[in-house]
C-alpha cells in the first residue's frame, strides 16, 4: 500500500495499541461517571463484560482459543459501551455486544479482518431493534437524580423544538446523550494522545472536523440569524467521539495518506447530509459504516506511486 523503505516500530504490538486507546478513553469514562453516575459505570461494565464472553464463546464455536488478552474484546466493550444511553436496560447492552463481536467481527475471522467497526454493528443493530431504549432522552424513574438525562439532547432538542444548547455545556459534557458524546473537551483530550501515540492517523478526525466545519460554515453563513453556529454542529453529538475513537480504527479505515483524508471527509460530509435532511440527527454511526463499506475502493484508488514509477 505504500513505497519502500518500510521503518516498522518492533515495540509495537496489537496489546499495546489496545492499551493506549484504552488510556486515551479514561478522560471519556471519567466524563461520563461524571455526568451519569452509576448508569454509566453499569453500563460500561456490562458492555465490556458482554463483549469479552462474546469473543469467547465465538472462538470456542470454531474451536479456537480465546485471545482476550490482546484487549481488543475490552476496547470495543468500552466504546460500545459509551455509544450508549445510560438509560438503555441491560439486555440492549447484551445484545448489542453479541452482535458486534460476532457479526461485526467473528464471522468475519477474527481481528484485524472484519470490514465494518464492530461497536457500530451492534450499536447500529439495536438502534433499530430497541428504538426506544436507545432514546438517550428516555427518562427513567431510578435516574430521577441525574437531571440531564430527562432531557432532550441537544440535536434531538434543535431539530425538533428549535432550542439551542449553549456551547459551554456542549464543550464541557453537561448535556444529555450517549454516554460518550457529551463532553467534546473529554474526547479532544483522548483524541490527542491517540493521535501523538500515533495509534490513530490525525489525517482522519481531522478530515472529519474540516468538513464538518466547511459545510456547517456555509449553512452558518447562509443564515447568520440562526442562533445554532458551525461551533454547535462540531461541538454537537458525538462528533468528537465518532472522529478520534470509532473512525480511526486501523482495521476499517483506509491505509493510504490520501485515502485517510477522502475517508475523513466523506465521514464529515455524511454527518452533515444526515443531521440536515434525515429524522435521526445523530449520523456518525451510519456515516462510519457506510464510509467502512467503501475503504477497498479507496485504498484501492489511492495508491501511491513508487518513485521512478509509471
């Protein structure tokens, strides 16, 4: 996929990268305790839990051995974990990990050989099959405590009813959502190490930010009475969490430069196109699969030219 020389980076393993993205998640898991309590604590453990014996019993179906050392089944126990509603029961966190790791990856052979970002399978798959479980606005007598979560999200609470959340609570995570996409500040931070750690390809978030930024600019520009702002839709939703910990997983995104930044941007684009004309204003998880689908064909068109080459 790209000219020689190769330099490869020997201390770098599959159980090392799982655990850097596993540190740069910890700014996100502490937000998200922060904000929803022991609803989020609940679920990530029942994510992560799930998600491990998942990959076990699959392994054991095709009479393998397990491999959860490597952290994987942990990583994507966690960010599926954190694409979630704190309010959503215990058997949507189930059956989502079940689906992830055995549609989305098992059957695909494993790591490293799935097509589409496993979290978002089973996120996607119970999006559909448990629709209003996963309305993070869902409020639940037990979580009466947690103000934010009897409300509406702020893309939810835009695209409806017209209110505009203010961007502190955006930036800061004092709003209702996935457990994950509340505090842009929490994801930049984890974004970053991952990024410097380069475990993660900067050329991807930020492709997904430019675009974000050129299209929510224009729309802006368009309608300067608009009280929602370019900075609403980057720091809306689950931008920042979809951009840094679920469209850069090597696996599912391009490896070439050039396809990095046509991934990025497309995912971008998709957002956009989504939260604009669609009823379901949250679009990074369809946007990442769909972009997923068509990673050959961009490693395929972006490959680059030897030098001396023709």
């Amino acid at each position: 996929m790209a000219p020689s020389p190769h330099v490869f980076a020997m201390g770098m393993t599959i159980r090392t990268m799982m655990r850097d993205v596993l540190i740069s998640l910890i700014p996100v898991v502490v937000a998200a305790i922060y904000f929803f309590h022991w609803a989020a604590v609940k679920q990530l453990v029942i994510c992560g839990a799930a998600c491990m014996a998942a990959e076990a019993l699959c392994a054991r179906m095709r009479g393998r051995r397990a491999e959860l050392a490597d952290l994987s089944a942990v990583v994507t126990g966690i960010i599926l974990g954190l694409s979630l509603p704190g309010t959503a029961p215990w058997y949507v966190g189930v059956i989502a990990a079940a689906v992830a790791m055995g549609v989305g990856k098992m059957v695909f052979g494993g790591l490293g050989m799935n097509i589409f970002n496993p979290a978002m399978v089973g996120r996607a798959f119970v999006m559909i099959a448990f629709a209003s479980s996963m309305a993070a606005s869902g409020y639940v007598a037990a979580h009466a405590s947690i103000d934010i979560m009897s409300q509406a999200t702020p893309l939810n609470a835009y695209k409806q009813l017209g209110q505009v959340a203010s961007l502190f609570s955006l930036f800061w995570g004092n709003a209702n959502g996935s457990l994950g996409e509340t505090s842009a500040l929490a994801c930049l931070l984890g974004g970053v190490f991952l990024c410097v750690r380069r475990v993660a390809s900067w050329e991807i978030p930020a492709g997904v930010l430019v675009s974000v930024f050129i299209i929510g600019g224009l729309i802006n520009l368009s309608n300067l009475a608009n009280t929602w702002t370019v900075a609403h839709d980057l720091f809306g939703g689950a931008l920042f969490f979809g951009a840094f910990f679920i469209a850069t997983d090597p696996v599912t995104s391009p490896l070439t430069a050039a396809g990095k930044w046509i991934f990025g941007l497309g995912i971008g684009a998709l957002v956009m196109l989504l939260r604009l004309f669609s009823g379901y204003p949250e679009g990074i998880m369809f946007a990442v699969l769909l972009m997923n689908g068509l990673t050959p064909l961009i490693n395929r068109f972006t490959i680059p030219r030897p030098f001396g080459g023709i």
